[in-house]
C-alpha cells in the first residue's frame, strides 16, 4: 500500500495516513486479513514520525477497521463486513467535505446546518 501526505493541508498527518486507508478499505484495494505496512516503514517512507503513523493506526483500530498486535502489526479485521466498509467510505467523504468547507472559511457547525437543511 503506497501512502501520501500533504504537509501544507489542514488536515493532520495523522488522520491523512487513516484517511487513505479507510479509502482504501471502502474500494476494495484492502480486505479483510491483509496486512498494513509497518508504521516504522511507513513513517520512513514519509518523512514523518513514527508516532504519526502509530496514531494514525489507533484510531483505525479503535474504529474497529484494523487489530493491532504486537509482533504481528496491523491486520484488517478478519470480521470486518460490509457495514463497517460503507462507514468507512461515508467518513473519508465527510473528512473531505470538512477540509473543503475549512478551505472556504466554514466550520463544522456551518456544514451541519446546510445537512439539517438539506431536503431528505
């Protein structure tokens, strides 16, 4: 799995690192049982810290996405269904309509009153 940050955007490494992989996961490119790099490798690839990547990993793990196993590394869940892929795809989209509505000096209460407005 090849990564790629942005530094200049306003969306933390962290969460570009779990963004990619959500987005992956969400097109099929991952599967359940395959293996992540490992965060040191990632991090070297990168130019960033270790502990970037390592966060990045935790908070796909405590959104139930991967296992973290010391000695094994990074595993997407062998469970993981079909549910759990689409709230994937939905939260990578959200994180993008977030990034661009900062890009446009709107902030997350603005986007949920345009939501909440928006005919269902």
């Amino acid at each position: 799995m090849l990564f790629t940050v942005d530094p200049s955007s306003t969306v933390g490494l962290a969460d570009q690192v779990a963004g990619q992989v959500r987005a992956s996961l969400a097109a099929g490119r991952l599967a359940p049982g395959d293996r992540l790099p490992a965060a040191r490798e990632v991090a070297t690839g990168l130019g960033i810290n270790m502990h970037t990547v390592l966060r990045a990993y935790a908070a796909l793990r405590d959104e139930g996405l991967i296992e973290l196993r010391r000695g094994r590394g990074a595993v997407v869940r062998a469970d993981l269904d079909d549910l759990t892929a689409r709230l994937a795809a939905l939260r990578e989209r959200v994180g993008a309509l977030l990034a661009e509505a900062a890009a446009l000096g709107l902030g997350p209460d603005h986007v949920i009153e345009e939501i909440r407005s928006f005919p269902s």
